[in-house]
C-alpha cells in the first residue's frame, strides 16, 4: 500500500500492480505516477505526446520509443482486464497476480456472498392516555374553592403523578387564574382510577372554570406501589358535615412497606366524588402480615354528605 492521492477520488490508498501502475482502493480506478504525480492514463498516448507530457523535452532513442509502445500496450491490456472483471465480480487484481487474471480477492468474495440484513424494526411503545370521568366543584369554609376530579388511566402503560389544571375566566373570556392539583397516588397502572383534588385558597372573580388533564407521563422516579387490605372500616359522625373514617390496614403482600397511605372518597348516588380525605396509617412501615389502625377525616374537602364511603391503602415497597 502506497501513500499517493488518486486523481479520480483523491484516495491516498492505492495497490501497486505494475511499473509505475496503481489501482485505487477506494474507487478502483487504475492510474500511473509519473514524475511523483499520478494522473490518468491516455491508452491513445504517442511517444511525442508523453515526452511533451514530462516536461522539458529529451530525446528518445530507439530502445526508449520500445519501452513506451511497450507500456501504452500493457496499459490497454490492463484496461481490458479491468472491464472483464468488473463482469465477474468487481473486484481488482492482487499484487502478486498479473494484470489480465480475472482473481477474486477473499475481501471481495465476502462481499459478493454476504447477504444484506435488514435492520430491526424498532416500535416505540404507546404514550400513555387518561380522561376525566367527573368534576364536581366545592368551597372550603374560609372561602377557598377546590375541584374534585375522577381521573381514569385508560392506556396501556403506567402513568406518574397523575395531574389535572384548573383555568379561571373572567366574562370577557380572560384568564385570570390558574391551579394546577397532583393525585394522592402518585403511580397509576392502566385501568385504575384515583380522585384529584386542585385548590385556589385566594380565588379572583371569574366567570367560568375550566378543568382539564395535565399531559400523562410515564413514571420516572416512582416505584409501583404495593396495594394493601382495609379489613374494616366505621364512618364516626363529628356534625357540621365532619365525620372520622377508622378501621385496620393490613399487609398482605411478601415486601415490606413503607409510609402506608389512607385515601377516603365520598361519592353521591351518581358516584362522583363529593366528599376528600387522606392520611397515613398510625403505624407507617409494615413488613410482611402485619396490620395498623387508621383514621381519615372529613370535613375540609367536604361538597355534600356522601352516601358511600370508599377506602384505598398502599405503601412504598421497603428498603
């Protein structure tokens, strides 16, 4: 291998199969290096032309007329060869084969009987999906307004830290306010539901309120949770709209939990939810079999008296 720049593709690598005779290795093309520089060869090339080509002139006798006729010939011959074994596989002659011999080199032979595979067609898995089902409006007795929403996964990946935005208009149709509410369940498989609450402490006068869905996420930072057993559970009534939910949470799973959470959602006779409560369990970590006591209260996120109750437990998988 020879470092000279093929006049064709400008290749520094060439294979040497002659005097003064080079074939590319890149594009394949065969040129001669005359005088340290490599051009193309003229087949037609007479003995005037190629003293004219080298420069200043010099005279050729007899025996150096022979020795040009004798290489413009093997050039042709060269040529020749070169377009029949771009018939039989492409491929140029070795150094140590002559020119006119139509051999394949192993590198070519490879190429020739390798076959093309195709690359893996990769699918990307489906964005996660939601919708809401319900949305009930509610006023706190210090005069926030809060909005509870039933949030449904209805794709087939998991989402994380469901979310829903609250946008106030005013009558002119301007926003004046904006409130954004995250899930108590921050990890959602597909299928299941969960309540979402969005506040405004200190609402401005507005018109309308328009609830809609945060763009679902797949979960980033957030383990599955592990879903407890509320074995039972007594609704206390405390008046004015206050009640205490209280029962026992047990772990029925093989993993020890952690920061065991209550949910509690109260729904009217069309189940939506009316009524909002969370806590942790008395005992937050509870390893494989173990039970806790609870008690959620109702009163702040509280639109009408329920008339079911519905209680959710879950825990953090333990370390």
């Amino acid at each position: 291998m020879v470092e000279i720049a093929c006049p064709r593709c400008s290749s520094s690598e060439a294979d040497k199969v002659g005097p003064d005779v080079f074939v590319c290795s890149h594009c394949q093309t065969r040129f001669i290096v005359d005088h340290g520089r490599a051009k193309l060869p003229d087949a037609h090339m007479t003995p005037s032309a190629a003293k004219n080509s080298r420069g200043p002139a010099i005279a050729l006798g007899v025996g150096g007329a022979a020795f040009v006729a004798a290489l413009v010939v093997l050039l042709a011959l060269t040529s020749r060869s070169s377009d029949h074994e771009g018939h039989v596989g492409g491929a140029p002659s070795s150094p140590s084969t002559p020119a006119s011999s139509p051999q394949q080199t192993p590198a070519s032979a490879s190429r020739s009987t390798t076959p093309k595979v195709s690359p893996a067609v990769v699918t990307a898995p489906p964005p996660p999906s939601a919708t809401l089902e319900a949305t009930v409006p509610g006023k706190t007795s210090i005069g926030g307004h809060f909005w509870l929403a039933t949030y449904h996964n209805t794709g087939p990946a998991p989402i994380g830290r469901p979310a829903i935005v609250v946008s106030l208009f005013d009558g002119s149709g301007a926003r004046v306010g904006e409130e954004r509410g995250y899930a108590r369940r921050d990890y959602l498989r597909p299928g299941e539901s969960t309540t979402v609450l969005a506040l405004s402490s200190d609402p401005p006068e507005y018109e309308r309120a328009e609830v809609t869905l945060v763009e679902p996420q797949a979960p980033r930072h957030t383990a599955e949770p592990i879903d407890l057993q509320v074995r039972e559970n007594v609704v206390n009534n405390r008046g004015r709209g206050r009640s205490d939910v209280i029962g026992t949470v047990e772990n029925q799973s093989d993993t020890a939990v952690n920061f065991v959470k209550l949910l509690v959602v109260g729904r009217n006779d069309a189940g939506d939810p009316v009524a909002f409560g969370e806590a942790f369990a008395t005992d937050k970590d509870l390893a494989p079999g173990e039970s806790s006591g609870f008690k959620v209260s109702l009163g702040t996120w509280v639109i009408e008296d329920p008339k079911t109750i519905e209680v959710v437990a879950f825990g953090r998988p333990g370390r």
